[in-house]
C-alpha cells in the first residue's frame, strides 16, 4: 500500500518521475487474478490450501499480485478447471491434474496413481529427482505451467459394505472410484460410477451404490457415508499420496515480474507442506470420531492388494505400450521408487515400526 | 535495484518525494545480515539448506534482504551458534536446536529426540498442532525466534565393529553419540564420546571408539567410516526426523518489515520440504554405494530397542519430574504422538508395508 501512495505523489510531480515510474509499475505492477478450484469449500483443507497459497502470494509480494479463488461451479465446473486455464477463462486454477486422465493417463503420474509414490517419495522426485522439469516440459505442451500446491496423504481405500475377503468379492459391486482406480477396478469386476462428492451419500442410502472411495477420514466424515456403511478399508492401494496443482495459463505465468513467479513457486512449496500437516494433524481426530461411533477399520488382505496390484501392472503394461509420454515419465518414477523403496524399508519405516511397538509400553 | 533507481531519483526532486521517500525505505530497505551455520561445508546437503534459504529469501525480497551464511569456524565455532544470535554478534544462525541440550533438555524437544517423532508428525505438530506457538513461546525467554527450516529424516543407528544382539554387547562401547541419546546411552553402559565430525574417522581408525552414530548414508560415506567399519544399524531410535533451524536475534527480528518476517517465515517452511526431498532423493543412492563396498546394513533386534526405550522412558520421567517446561512440551507431544501414531500404524505405513511387498513382483 504504501508504495502505491509513493508512486501516486510521484507521478503527481510530472518530468523526472515520470522517468522512473514504469520501472516500479514493471518491477512490482497491481495484479489481480482469478483462481478456479475444482473443489467446493466444505472440503475445507484442500479448499483452504487454495486460500492459503494465495495469501501467501499476497503477503509475499506486499499484496500486489491478489489471486482470488472461486469455488468449483462459481465459474466453471469442478472438473473443468484445467480447460479455463488453457482457454484463458481464468489465469489459475487449484486442481488436482489426475482428474485428467482422460485427457491423457500422464495427468496421473504428475498427481497420484494406483501403487506408485507416497508423500515423501512425491517430493524427493519432484524436488531432487528431476519430476519437476519432467513434469513442466509434459505441461508446457498443454499450454500450462504447475507447482505442487499441496498433499493429501495416503486416501482410504474405501467404505463397503460387505467384507472383502478375496478379489471375488470385489467382483460385482457397484463402486464410488475415480480416475484410473476406475479403469483398474473395472478389469476385477467392479462397476465403477463417476458420482459428484454431494450426491455420494444419497446413493449409498438408497443402495444404487456398494462402495465408495472418496478421500480421508476428515474428508469422508463430514460426507456422512459411516451413518449408512462401517467398513473402512486401508490401504489405499489407488492413492498413496495425491499431489493438487496450482495451474497456471503458460502465456499469463510467462508475461509476470521474476519476482511474481518466485513468489508462486516458493508459496505453492510452501502449501505442499502446510496442506499435509493439516491433514496429519486432523485426520487422526477423524479417525477416532468414527471410531467411537461405530466404524470399523479394516485391513485389505495382502492376497488381495496382490491381485489389485497384478491386475494394475498389466494395466500400465498396456498404457507403456501405447502411450510415449506416459512410458518415459512412469519408468523414471519406477526408477527411482526401486531406490526410495529400498532405502526407506530399512530406514525410516523401521523408525515407524519401532514407535508402533512401544505403544504398548507407553500406554501401561 | 529498480526501485533503489526510482529513489534516488525522486529524492533528486526534493520536496514532495522527500516525504514518501521513508515509506519506501521503510517497506524495502536494504538490510544484510550474517548467518553463522552450525555445520561445515562438507555437510553440503545440510550447509546447501541455509543457503537455498538464505537465497529464497533474497529472491522473494528482489534481492533487497541479503543474508550470507558462514561455515562453522568462519565466525563463531559450530555449537556457538545460538550464543552467537543470542548476543548479537549475529544476526542469524541455521544450526540444530538439539545441540544445546547442555543449556536446557527442552531444545531436543523443538528438532528431535529420542523415540519421538517423525518428520511428518512434526510437520504436523509444528504448523498444525500447536508446536510452532509453543516453541515461539520457549524460545522468546532465549532472546531468539526460530523456524523449523529443514529435516534430515531418520538419522541413523550407527556403525559398530561388532554385532549387537542383546542389549548388553552395548556395555562398555566408547562410542561417538550425540546430545540426549548419550545421556541415555550411558545409562546402558556405553561410555558416551563428543568428536567433532573431522576427528571421528582417525579415532574409528586407531581404535579410540567402537562405534559411531552421525547422520546417515549421505554425509556418513562422506567421512569414510565404512573404510573401518562395515555394520550399519537401523532404525536411529535417537533421531527419527532431525529438524534444523533458522535463528534469529529476537530484536533484530522484530524489527523487520513484515514483509521482510514473511519471506523468512515461507522460504524457511519451503526450505524444510526442499532438505528432506534432498536426503531422500539421495541416502537410497548412498547406501547403495555403501553396500557395493561391503557396508552390512543390520536392524537392531527389537528386544534391544525396547531395552533403550524402557531406559529412555526412565530418563524422561526424570526430566519431566525436574523441569517444568521440558514437561510441558514434552506432554504435548506425547499426546500429539498418540493420536498420529495410532492413525499411521493403519494408513501410510501401510501404504508403505503394501508396496514393500510389491518389490518381488516389481522386479522380476
């Protein structure tokens, strides 16, 4: 605010300041944009990481760059976002881009696919492995440039009704399941449905649905699914760590000061690691809460994520096979997966076991 | 710079410019400070962070707030870092707030203990369990304010010439371990060693210490202990996620512009991402390395480990018993820990253990 009111007096001077005024309004120049999220506000973490990141772009840049976020339908449709941005609609959108695999499965692998990368394995890649530049130069060609701008951790493996005791149980239901999990479940026997997250809980209800995966327990709780089904199923093998974007038109992103850009990567950096301490932090809660109301947690036998998992490599095998875009970015992410995977099953995740291990003694 | 330009020249204009002119100045001076790293340069994943932070910040600031980091012993010796901020002779150090245990055990608590959490639970803890409040509040009594800004993820076991089965073969081991974990170590009859980090590879050498706990794959290849000692225990029940800061006099802070408090603020949560994508794109690589050379990776029988926690717990009590605001924290962080840890045991670990178990089909 204040150098608004410095370059107003100095415009007022005439001759001189005139001189030098185009170099503030160039170095630090009042601009506002539109931000359409593909996600409505009662989901309110992944909402609010769209909220944060834009006031941390505010805040870094003295409030002169304002992104305003609207809601999935104010301007477009939820699962449209990407498409404003290109058309040019809207300069940004916070989305996730594996909501785009039918455009092309590659989205997918720039966001979360069934048995690839978790969390921490997501941002070595990304950061230090060479997934950024990989994934920037899939992006340009689509006229966009994206940040990781937040993580929701593992999602659930879903709410059924029924006992999951092998893969023919699967077999015949009819379930709540996006993206490519979809494709995957599909070739199991299920049916999956493309349902919109507010119209989930009616056909749970009514029975027109036997399953759903949706996202975690803060999210899935407030949807009110463990009023009509208990079982709650982990892992989710579909989603081990679901990156959101901020999406920027590549033309809009490409005509902003330096330090505008610098202020998008490092603040979307910066919600990456906010958006998944919030749900680390309140997931837990969550969890507890639909516990005490009679929820039960179940484990996937291992026979049966087995099976997923076989049914899910030939699955990609076909996708290697057709797709060239697809095939290089998803053997670096196996490439390097076989090193993170090795190196944290004895590293850190023995850490983890260790700490499960001593609850007993904590808790006497 | 553009805007030192306008400045210059509508102070030339005298009068009216003269009056805005502080606003500008005020807003984006030009300020540079000193940073002194607890770390040599040799340690350049962990070195690399305070500058990646220190450049972030001048970047967000268009290079108006210039912060220049300095090795260990260019300025004040390597554990002189606080003391150094705390007087002034600094304005900033990026050190590990556990190294000074000697002057209150209520620093371990703020970047990592022994048996407490992991990186993504003080994640969590941090910026959305109360623990950055808390911290701020412990800390404002040092004179000094301090972000979390950067994770080595589990430090590892150590290097030890001889196979550990049962808790006793630690009896009587002189060996290098670190701040509260040797207190804790002692009390299991290891003879606890402080080496800075140079003199640790001569003394494994000439037989002056047994054993050796550092970092891990990354920097401990590094120091060549593998050249003397192939055992290489996991999990590193004394740091399951080692968080490093960025410290600043609590004055010299205050007086930022808040702007200046807000680049500080982001690119240190930015910087913490980008170190443990850092140590986690490049340990796996390491311990490969390691494993090529001969290095054994062993976990520590579990008896043992709960042997040192029993100890651990022990050792707690007493500090809980004795100091009131190492109690206080320390509480928190128990109870934070449940929660986390009793979610985690049924979501991303098993996630993790899933994909564990993919490995044979991966790579036939």
């Amino acid at each position: 605010m204040k150098r608004r009111v410095f370059l107003k007096s100095a415009l007022a001077l005439g001759g001189t300041a005139a001189i030098a005024a185009p170099a503030i309004a160039q170095s630090a120049p009042q601009i506002r944009w539109r931000m359409t999220s593909s996600f409505p506000k009662s989901v309110d973490i992944t909402f609010g990481a769209g909220e944060y990141f834009a006031k941390l772009v505010s805040d870094l840049t003295d409030g002169k760059f304002v992104i305003q976020q609207f809601a999935a339908g104010e301007i477009v449709p939820g699962l449209q976002a990407l498409d404003a941005v290109q058309s040019g609609t809207v300069e940004a959108a916070y989305t996730g881009l594996l909501f785009y695999v039918g455009k092309d499965p590659t989205y997918s692998l720039t966001s979360s696919a069934p048995f690839m990368m978790n969390p921490r394995a997501q941002n070595a890649w990304y950061y230090h492995g060479g997934g950024m530049t990989m994934t920037h130069e899939f992006l340009r060609k689509q006229k966009v440039v994206a940040y990781p701008c937040g993580n929701t951790g593992m999602q659930w493996g879903g709410w059924f009704k029924k006992e999951i005791k092998t893969v023919d149980d699967l077999r015949g239901l009819k379930m709540r399941i996006a993206g490519l999990a979809g494709n995957i479940a599909s070739r199991l026997g299920v049916v999956p449905q493309q349902i919109a997250p507010g119209d989930i809980y009616p056909a749970l209800e009514r029975g027109a649905i036997d399953a759903v995966e949706y996202i975690g327990p803060y999210d899935d709780e407030k949807l009110g699914f463990h009023k009509v089904v208990q079982r709650y199923y982990s892992p989710g093998w579909q989603e081990g760590g679901t990156i959101f974007h901020g999406v920027f038109n590549l033309e809009k992103f490409n005509e902003l000061p330096p330090l505008y850009k610098k202020a998008i990567e490092i603040a979307s950096q910066a919600t990456t690691l906010d958006m998944l301490a919030h749900y680390d932090a309140k997931n837990p809660e969550a969890l507890q809460r639909l516990i005490s109301q009679g929820v039960q947690v179940s484990l996937f036998p291992n026979e049966v994520l087995m099976k997923i998992f076989e049914e899910t490599e030939g699955f990609y095998k076909g996708l290697v096979g057709s797709n060239p875009e697809f095939a290089t970015m998803f053997n670096h992410q196996r490439e390097f997966m076989k090193k993170s995977n090795m190196y944290q099953q004895v590293a850190d995740f023995q850490y983890d076991l260790m700490m499960f291990r001593t609850k007993r003694i904590v808790s006497q």
